[in-house]
C-alpha cells in the first residue's frame, strides 16, 4: 500500500485522516456516549484527536500493518467517523476491523456502507481470507450490522477489553473471503 487508497461509495468518501480533521475527530472521540463501546476512554483533551491521528497514519508502516480511513459525507463534506483494519497478518491473511461514528450521523445505514465499502476493498486488495471483530455484548448496533454483513458470532471472551476503568467481555465475530456475499 504505497499511496493512500480512497473509496468512494454512493454517499461516503473514505479517505486518510489528516491534522484538519482534528477537531471533528475530537468530538467523535470526547463523546462518551458515542464512545462507550469503541474499546477505549473518551478523548479529554484536543491535542488526542491530533495524536489519534498520527497513530493511525503510523500502522500502515508497523510489522503488523493496517489502514484508518476517514468516513466523509460526501454531500457535506464532514468528517463523520473513521473505519479501518489493524493487527493485519500477512502470513495468516487475516487482520480486525473496527469503526465508530458521531451519534449526529448514526441511524441512516452509513455505517454499514462504510463497512460494506471497506470489507470489499480488504478482501480485494489486502489478500485476506478473514476478517475479524471484537464487539462489547451490549453494543446491539455494531451487532447487528457485522451479522448483517455476514460476520458470524464465535463465542465471547471474558474480560478481553478493558475501557473507563472496567474490565469488558467480547463478543468475537469473524467472516470468511468465501462467505462475504458483496465482493
């Protein structure tokens, strides 16, 4: 992955973060109720959303690479959220994928685009043949949408995540290059 790949779907733009997004990925991320349920404590300060970013832009050059993308509505142009996949091994061809949206653009199938649009790619362009997730028992939405999009619930593993100062279980899901009905 020499450049940056964008992906555009019929309302979204996913494309790389940059320090100008900052302040729209502070509020996404200093929101506790949207963030309740993304595996780590909500932003407190700006300057996290500015080092949030670098982090992502840094895993595409780790041993255990992967991408971050900016979800953008295409008709605003407003940052909205971010998706991506992380922890990505080569040798086994699988990696994790993880997303969070503002609550204000929650509700209106995006995410599931963004998701849709970013499985697609993976599977095309990162030789995978699963996908992995990590979802909190309680979090209904990401639930339903990953089964929707195919991924299959393998078990919880207790106490795995650890967030705003609780130990959490996880619900794993995976889904296989041959089960994904949308390539």
């Amino acid at each position: 992955m020499s450049e940056f790949p964008i992906v555009k779907t019929e309302r979204l733009t996913l494309r790389a973060l940059t320090q100008q997004d900052a302040a729209a990925l502070f509020a996404i991320h200093g929101d506790a109720e949207a963030m309740r349920w993304f595996g780590t404590d909500p932003l407190t300060e700006p300057r996290q959303a500015e080092q949030l970013i670098e982090v992502f832009a840094s895993w595409r050059t780790s041993p255990n690479p992967g991408i971050r993308w900016g979800i953008e509505n295409t008709a605003t142009a407003e940052l909205i959220g971010t998706c991506g996949f992380f922890k990505w091994n080569r040798a086994w061809r699988s990696c994790a994928i993880s997303f969070e949206m503002a609550q204000s653009a929650q509700g209106r199938g995006l995410m599931k685009e963004a998701v849709y649009a970013a499985v697609r790619w993976a599977f095309q362009h990162m030789e995978l043949n699963r996908i992995e997730a990590l979802v909190h028992p309680d979090n209904a939405r990401s639930l339903n949408l990953l089964e929707k999009a195919g991924f299959v619930r393998e078990g919880t593993l207790r106490q795995a995540g650890y967030w705003n100062g609780v130990h959490q279980d996880l619900v794993q899901l995976s889904l296989l290059r041959t089960e994904c009905e949308y390539l």
